[in-house]
C-alpha cells in the first residue's frame, strides 16, 4: 500500500520536473518522396529495340498492333490512374460477368482481323503470327488467351490435325469464323495426365453408321473443359473405342453439345466446375454423354478409320504408335505454354524491377536518404539472376517455335522432348519469379492492380496441365535413358536432342576458376555438359543394376526419381544454355553482345549455385562452389546499372504494366481516388 | 540569357502582356495567319523558360491575333534552305520547335490556349500539350501534314493515339477538319467558350494568384458551354470509323472506307477517300505507323522519333514528295511576285 503510494508521488514529481532540455533531433519531416522518370536517370546502354526484337523473336509490328487496338477499345476496360492509362479486365466482376466479357474481346478481336487465316492460312509465317498475337493476348488477360488457345489450337488443332479433308473442309473456316464454338474435352475427373486410361467409351452401330459415345461411370465425366460451361457449340471427345469387342485404344470424336441457339443437346448433360483461383474469364465445365449418338463421319481419321460396316481399320498397327501419332500435333499447346510462361514472367519482373528502382527504405548512413530497394545486393540476388534466365528461356522458347512451324518427321521426337523439358522448367520458373516479385513488391504486390500477386494466381495451373510438370520431367529421363540404351545396343554414337557431346571424351573443369574462367562461355557449356552426361550415365547405371536384380523396369525408374529430376533439369538447363550461346555468337560485336555475355554468365552460374548436384556429384569442389557463389553477387551489381533497360526490352507498353512501374506516389495520391 | 531582340522588327511577332500573375502571349502575324517563323518559336521558348522559374507567374495565356490561332509552321523561308541544300537549318528549327512543345507537354504551371480561330500544324503543338485548351465557334482544328508531303508532327503521334478509338488515324491521315464542338467531343479541347465571352474570361483568368489546376479549370468552366455537335458530324460515326482506321495497312483501310462507301454514302466517307487518294502513299504509310508507335510511346519519346522522321522527310531521302511540295510552293510564291 505504503510502495504504490510512494511509487505515485514518484511518478507525478517526475511529470513535474521534466527535464525541459532542448531536443538534440529536431523533428523535421522527411521530405516528400520525389518521383523521378526513370528513364533520365538510368540511360541504356545498349539498342533496346535490337534487344527487344532478339527477345521477341518475330512479327513485332503485329504485336505492337494488337497492343495498340486493345489500347484503344472500351471493352478492354482502360482505367486513368493519376495521369497514366492501364488496360486490364476488372477482375473484381462476378465470374459470370468475366466469362462474358471474355467471349465479348473474343468477339472484338475476330471483328478486327486479328484472327484472320488462323486455320485456313497454313504457312510458316501465318502459324509465327498467330503465336505473337497470342502472346500479346495472354499479356493481356490469361483467360483470354486460353479460350483463343481452346478455340483455335486445340478445338482447331485437333481438325486440322487428327481429321482428314472432309473435316478441313466442312469444320474449318466455320471454326475461324466463330461460327461453331470448339472446346476440347479430354480429361476426366478420373484421369488427367494418363489420358490413355480415360474411361469414356465408344461403340459402333452399323446399321444405323454412327457412333454411340458414353460416359459409363461418375469418374469417366469430362472435367476442366474450357468453353464448355456456357459457351462451346461442339467438343472434341477423346474417348475408349471399341470395335467387336476388341478396345483399339483412345480416339478422337466430334460431338455437338449445343445448338446455334444455345441450348444443349439431347443426351448431354453439362454442369460448370464452378469459381477458381483464377482463370474465372473461362468457363470451364464438366460433360457427361449418355449414349450419344454421331455419325461415323465425326471419327477423326487421320491414324484409324471405321468402315460403314464396322472393320477397324489403321495403317499403324502398333497401338503404341498410333496413340504417340495422335497426340504428337498436341505439341503446339506446349510451345506455347512455354512462351507465355516466360511473358508472364517479364510482366513480373518488368513491373518489380522498375518499382525496386524508385523505392525507398532504409539509410545505411545517418543523416543520409534512404536506398533504393535495387541498390540493396540481397534485393539484387533476388531479382537480377531471375531477369538473367528469363532472358535465356525467352531465347530457347523461340528457338523451340521456329523448330515447330518448321517441323518434318524427323523432328517428332526432338520437339517433343524439347516441348516438354521447357514447358515444365519454364512454368514453374514463372511460378518461382511471379512469388519473389510479389514479396519484392511489399504490400503493394497484394494489389490486384499491381498485376504481380494477381498473375500467381492466373498462371499457376500451367505447371499442371497440358501435362503435369513432374510427369513431364520423368519422361525426358526415360527418353534420354532410351537414347542411351539404343546408342549402346547399336554400338552407335549418339544422334539428336543435343546428346552429341557423350561422343567425345569428358570435359575436364579447371580446378582453379577465377574470374575470366567462370564467365567463359566454353566453361560453362563444359559444365553442364558434364552434369548432364555423368547424371545420364549414373541414371542409366542404377537402372540397369535395379533391372539386374530382377526390378521390372517401370518400377526401376519410379525408384530412381531423384536422378531422373536432376537429369531432367541437367537436360532442360544445358539446352537453354545452347540457345543462349547461339543467340550471343549470332549477334554483332558490341554492347549488345556484351550484355547477353553478362546475362549468359548470370544464368550458368546461378544455375551451378542453386543445383545440389554440381557439389553432391563432386563436379565443383567446395572451393570452387564458393567462389561460384561470389561470382553471382558480383554479377549481379554488374547487371544493377542495366536492370531498367533490360526490363524495357521486354517490349510490354506501359499500359500493361501496372502503377507501381511509374510514380506510384502520384497514383495514390488523394486526386486520383474516385470521388 | 541572350535575347532575341532584332533589327526588323521581329519582336512584334510575339506581343507580350503582363496582368498580375498572368502572362498572355499573343501571335502576332495575322496575314500570314500566325504562322509561326523561327524567331517567334525561339521567343515563345525564352519566354517560357524565363516564366518557369519566375515566381511571379502563375499562368501563362497564349492566343493569336486576327482569325487564326495558328497556321502551323513558316514554310516559306523552309523552302529557299531545302532547295540550296541547307536542310540542316531547317532541322535546328524543327527540332526548336520540338523542344518548345515538350516543354509545354511539361511545364510546370498552368498554360491556357484560346484557340479563337484556325489551329492547323504547328499550331496544334503549341496548343494541344498545354493543360487547358479553350475552343471557340470560330475553332478549325487540322492536321494537314500527309497532303503535304509531310506527317503529323509536332507530337501528334503523341496525342492523336490518345483520342478515342481510332479518331487519331482518321485525323491524321485524312486531314480532316474539326470545329470547336468536335475538338471538345474528342477532347483536343478542355473547354468549349463561346468567343464573345473571351473578353470576360480573359479578365477573369488575370485574378488567377495561384497555379492551381482546379482553381483555374473552375474559371474557364463558368464560361464554358457544352455545344451540340452538327448532325453530319463525323464524330457520330465513331463505330465506322474505328472500323476502318483499326485496320492494319494503308490499303485494308482505304479499302475498309471503300465497302462502307457502299452501303452508306455518309459526306466524310466520301471526302475521307479522296482525301487519302490525293495525299502523298509515303506520307499515309509513315503517318499511320507513327501514330501507332506514339500509342505505346512518352511524348518526349514521340518528339524525339519525330524529329528523326523530319529529318529524313526533308533530306528527300525516302520521299521526294515533301521537297517537290515545298518547290511547288516556291513556284507558287513566285509568280506571285
């Protein structure tokens, strides 16, 4: 009682003789924050339109067309923010509200021409264009590209490639002119990725000459089909067919779901998948068949065919064969994939870097201004090697166009191979970019406004369909393992998928790697090289072994997992370094070449510093992987003068970007809220 | 700093007023309506620069004597340079001319234009980058540059890709003229003051003691009308015209105008077709492509692809068209002599 008294007294005395000596800090505010344009602080010093024309690859003027129309047009949902203009769909609309607006700019696009010869100009540069004005689509609005890509490569693709002339003839110019709306229905609630143990079943009738499609269980219902909730008219079915009793394995059928007026179809039952983490501008939905009846005409023809009285008939009598044969032209989803991965990734990096060079926090030094975030080397660490191999996966998922538009036979199993390593790398590349720049962008990347966080969301289902990115990775291990198993049967040399080089004798890494040596192009291609050939030949090795113990060989490779992920990785890394490395040699002597020297060398080595297997397999002593390590944190403040002009040759106008890319200080201010 | 003060009588061409805060600037060559010679671009640029970090000026007036605002630029002394092989001075004044129309695209205070009459050319890019842009029932606003060889300039590449839909290629290619009701519709103006009412606004503007944008937009509005646009407007037909200036190439657009000619024989279809059969094929197809690239481009990034554009045009090196415009002008003014 006595103490809190005392402690009172003392507490009221000290209020009473505060010591009323002047503060030593004044409290003088920070000045406001001042915005500066960029672009006069950190001038380029290289030609960003040659960078941005390597980076893009082809059709730019196209491009910048597209851009320019969206731009322009309402539909396309342009906001003022402080004084600049941003064009993105309103993603705070009801799902419904979405779907619409997605057909709506489908709808604007076809007005315009943008889709114009899609299917029936079959050319090289016709297929390029496409590409490119896909890519500035999805750079747009990731819905909007998918239900192009349902549309027009897989609705479309499947006629033109599965189908014969009759189908070119009557479904094609339909489908470019939207008359029929396609969607593509191969995946079920019960099987994904193992699209030959689909469950839907077909059957012939021959009296009648059709075909009877049906979904014979719950988990045999077609899932995920985008365009099918509300919109498609016609689906591609893939499905079980069986001709007298004998199941001649998956094929492909065209189904109407819907009639012009919108109204489905007798015997077709459809139900919507319902709101998604993203991708809500498509209207994906769930199909069921109830002994659907088709002519014998809507079978796509192209491998196997059934005559009017029922004989199956196939000039590939290997049902292996024939099923590789029919889902080889699926390889354009793939490319595509890959690309638009990488463009997702530019928009995040593009957006973050730009924010990171006008964002303050923190002074090292009293009395001295706060950094800017990309002067920090930990903010640099983060973002530069990022921006390093978008720039080397933007080289190879060109290189991996050119090679399909341009492909023969021969190539089949390359682009395949190449098709699945890079898609799988590239998206979750995108995923991993997408997270550190909306972490790099504070709270301020939670906007959906700012794009950034958003695009997580958007992109994420691309590391799991169109193949799962894990599948994916193991089948370019048992590819490669094939190719090994038949170099050494035949006592041949090795041919194809860049596989050359275990040819010749083994690379010898130098044991000491200063400076000059770790950014030589030959050390680094050496390097990979020999990740790949010695993970190839342990792979291989313990394969063999497990099979020697009496290991079926599907079970022998489900058990070498790790292996056949680090091959996977060793394979996709040394390809886009082989990319890269043409790219930079193709290019004249100059400052350009020397910045994709300086990118090239951040790409190996961040790779070397990030994969175990370089010390777990011994390729780089502890020693040399330490000095790896200081090798990446110097390029990265070699890179940090370069940052914005690196990030404007993307090529992406402003007003896809978001506000925090400019004077984020201004589109917050009080004068730009909506009254 | 030097001034430009000279011994015939130029200083006359730019008329200086000073009320409070206030700076009017008046171009003063009525018969050759406002054209703008080198000496008044390099005037309007000192003036500007002097008024910028004078705290005495909080807003800057700029208006033209007799019937136009301006004409554009001073081709004539252009003409003799070109044809003596001097296009370097003709490059230092566009590029003179480029600088002062960043700077008003930039400048920190408030510019108000009263376009009392004809805004063609150069005298677009002294107006239109300026914060408040007053039109007049007197207003005719053009960008003839593809008739002449030429390409809009002056950042038009810069703000025609700004208005609405695809307006900026119709007026950029065709040539079209607007009147003030059109100019505010598609927003080249801020406000639309009907010309009896500038005295009272002018006055008005000259209390102005601050540079705040709200208090001087309050001011113009309160002599502002909302004109109706005539009836065979072109900017009615916005939904044709986006159709057809949305097309990727000369040809498909010009072919566009075509089938559209057939169904409707609306007038500006008609004068937009001939329009682009008369002008120079060089001048529509680099016209059309820069406005496109301005779309995606800064308006300092637009001037500075301009004047490179200009300097090529007048070197004849891609075209001869705008050097043989340039010597039928010479012709012309010969033998008015």
């Amino acid at each position: 009682m006595m103490d809190q008294a005392l402690w009172r007294a003392w507490v009221i005395k000290n209020h009473l003789t505060l010591d009323p000596s002047p503060q030593t800090r004044s409290l003088s505010g920070a000045p406001c924050l001042d915005y500066s344009l960029l672009e006069l602080i950190e001038p380029a010093s290289f030609d960003i339109a040659a960078m941005r024309a390597l980076l893009d690859g082809h059709n730019v003027p196209e491009r910048d067309w597209l851009f320019g129309l969206m731009t322009q047009s309402k539909l396309f949902n342009p906001r003022r923010v402080g004084s600049r203009v941003f064009v993105a769909p309103d993603y705070n609309q009801s799902m419904e509200q979405q779907r619409e607006l997605t057909m709506r700019r489908i709808k604007f696009l076809l007005e315009k021409g943008v889709v114009d010869g899609w299917l029936t100009r079959g050319t090289v540069e016709e297929e390029l264009r496409k590409f490119a004005l896909q890519e500035v689509a999805d750079i747009y609005d990731h819905s909007l590209a998918i239900k192009l890509g349902v549309h027009f490569f897989l609705w479309g693709g499947a006629i033109q490639f599965f189908g014969t002339e009759r189908h070119h003839v009557k479904w094609l110019r339909d489908t470019e002119n939207y008359v029929v709306k396609g969607c593509f229905a191969m995946t079920e609630l019960g099987h994904g990725s193992n699209v030959r143990g689909i469950e839907t079943v077909t059957t012939y009738d021959p009296r009648t000459e059709d075909f009877i499609i049906n979904t014979p269980c719950e988990s045999a219902q077609k899932y995920w089909i985008g365009g099918a909730a509300n919109h498609a008219t016609h689906t591609v079915a893939f499905s079980q067919l069986n001709i007298n009793g004998i199941n001649q394995g998956v094929h492909a059928f065209i189904v109407q779901i819907r009639d012009a007026d919108g109204n489905i179809c007798p015997n077709i039952r459809i139900a919507d998948c319902g709101h998604k983490i993203g991708l809500n501008g498509v209207d994906n939905g769930r199909i069921w068949f109830d002994n659907v009846r088709i002519p014998r005409e809507n079978l796509l023809n192209s491998v196997a065919d059934v005559s009017p009285d029922g004989e199956y008939l196939s000039a590939i009598k290997d049902p292996d064969q024939r099923f590789a044969a029919f889902l080889a032209p699926l390889t354009a989803g793939r490319v595509s994939l890959a690309v638009s991965a990488i463009y997702s990734a530019k928009i995040g990096l593009a957006i973050t870097i730009r924010y990171a060079l006008s964002r303050r926090a923190f002074s090292v030094a009293p009395n001295q201004p706060e950094v800017l975030l990309l002067d920090y080397p930990s903010h640099q660490r983060r973002l530069l090697p990022l921006l390093a191999k978008t720039y080397a996966m933007s080289f190879s998922a060109n290189h991996l166009k050119m090679i399909y538009v341009k492909r023969t036979p021969e190539l089949n199993k390359t682009i395949h191979i190449l098709s699945s390593a890079f898609k799988a790398s590239f998206t979750w590349h995108n995923m991993r970019t997408l997270q550190e720049c909306r972490e790099a962008c504070g709270g301020q990347g939670l906007k959906t406004e700012n794009r950034v966080g958003h695009l997580k969301g958007e992109k994420d289902v691309q590391s799991t369909f169109e193949g799962d990115n894990n599948v994916l990775m193991q089948q370019i291990s048992k590819t490669l393992f094939a190719e090994y198993l038949a170099a050494r049967k035949r006592n041949e040399p090795f041919k194809g998928l860049g596989l050359e080089h275990m040819n010749g004798p083994c690379p010898v890494l130098p044991q000491q790697l200063p400076s000059t040596v770790l950014r030589g192009g030959q050390f680094q291609v050496d390097a990979f090289r020999v990740r790949e050939r010695d993970l190839l030949n342990r792979f291989a090795e313990e394969i063999l072994q497990r099979q020697a113990r009496g290991e079926r060989k599907e079970h022998a490779l489900l058990s070498s997992y790790q292996l056949a992920e680090d091959l996977g990785r060793a394979f996709s890394d040394r390809c886009v370094l082989q990319n890269f490395v043409e790219v930079e040699e193709n290019s004249p002597a100059g400052s350009l070449r020397d910045m994709l020297a300086l990118l090239r060398s951040m790409y190996s080595l961040t790779c070397m510093e990030e994969d175990a297997s370089f010390l777990r397999y011994g390729y780089l002593s502890t020693e040399n992987a330490a000095a790896v390590r200081k090798e990446v944190a110097k390029l990265c403040s070699e890179l940090r003068p370069h940052s914005l002009a690196l990030v404007n040759s993307f090529g992406i106008p402003d007003a896809f970007l978001s506000p925090i890319a400019f004077n984020w200080v201004e589109a917050n201010s009080w004068s730009s809220v909506q009254h | 700093m030097a001034s430009f003060s000279s011994s015939n009588g130029q200083e006359d061409q730019v008329l200086v007023e000073e009320k409070s805060f206030a700076r009017t600037l008046i171009l003063n060559r009525p018969e050759q309506l406002n054209a703008a010679t080198d000496y008044m671009i390099s005037r309007f640029l000192e003036l500007l620069l002097l008024y910028e970090k004078d705290s005495n000026v909080k807003l800057v007036i700029v208006k033209g004597k007799g019937r136009a605002f301006s004409a554009g630029g001073d081709v004539t002394s252009a003409v003799h340079d070109i044809n003596s092989g001097k296009w370097k001075s003709v490059a230092i004044f566009f590029r003179k001319n480029y600088t002062l129309h960043y700077l008003i695209a930039t400048y920190s205070k408030p510019q108000v234009s009263i376009m009392n009459g004809i805004v063609m050319g150069g005298g677009a890019g002294c107006s239109t980058h300026g914060s408040f842009r007053v039109a007049t029932e007197n207003s005719v606003f053009s960008m003839p540059e593809t008739a002449l060889g030429l390409f809009p300039d002056v950042g038009a590449s810069y703000f025609l890709s700004r208005l609405p839909g695809h307006f900026g290629e119709y007026l950029g290619l065709t040539g079209a003229r607007l009147d003030g009701a059109e100019m505010l519709a598609c927003g080249l103006a801020t406000h639309f003051v009907p010309s009896a009412k500038l005295p009272s606004l002018e006055a008005a503007l000259h209390t102005v003691d601050s540079s705040d944008q709200a208090v001087i937009s309050a001011i113009i509005g309160e002599y502002s009308e909302l004109p109706m646009l005539k009836e065979q407007s072109a900017y009615h037909r916005l939904d044709v015209i986006n159709r057809c200036f949305s097309r990727r190439t000369v040809e498909d657009i010009l072919s566009a105008l075509e089938r559209e000619a057939t169904n409707k024989v609306d007038g500006w279809i008609l004068a937009s077709i001939q329009s682009l059969k008369k002008a120079s094929p060089t001048s529509l197809k680099i016209s059309l492509r820069s406005i496109r690239e301005g779309r995606l481009q800064g308006v300092g990034q637009c001037l500075v692809r301009e004047y490179r554009m200009v300097c090529h045009v007048i070197r004849g090196e891609v075209s001869k068209d705008f050097v043989e415009v340039l010597q039928l002008i010479r012709r012309l003014l010969y033998s008015l002599i």
